[in-house]
C-alpha cells in the first residue's frame, strides 16, 4: 500500500527523488534527472533513475509500506 505526501519547499531548497516515487510536482519548481549508483545496477537493476527538484514549489511522493521497505532492501544485502 502507498500513501502520498506532500512537501513544499523554498527558494534554493533541494531534494532528489527516487523516480518511482515521484507523483506531481506544481510548475514553479525546477527539475532535473540524473543516475544514482553505478553503470551496473542501473543496467542490470533496471534502478538508478532519480529526479534533482530544486524550489520554491511543491511535489507530491509515494511512499511505501514498510513490508514493501524491507522487500527493497532485502534484495541488496548479502544472502
């Protein structure tokens, strides 16, 4: 299950976003995409998109559950 949350930032402010997680965002806001980890993952993972937002504006997230959290996470750390 999701929930969404909104977060509204200022002038100069910076977040970056996991792309997945990215629902809307108002039109004052400045954005950019860019790679997180290395080559591999991101080719191999099909992870590694996020998206740099810089304010003043708004964005709305989703977040996860946390079962859906440990799930995410569990496939990243050592058998």
């Amino acid at each position: 299950m999701a929930y969404l949350v909104e977060k509204e930032f200022g002038l100069g402010e910076r977040i970056t976003v996991d792309n997945f997680h990215l629902v809307a965002m108002d039109d004052k806001a400045r954005w950019s995409v860019g790679k997180f980890g290395g080559w591999k993952s991101f080719f191999f993972g099909g992870e590694g998109l996020v998206v740099n937002i810089e304010g003043p504006g708004r964005v709305y997230l989703q977040t996860r559950t946390i079962m859906d959290l440990v799930s995410a996470i569990a496939r990243f750390l050592e058998k």
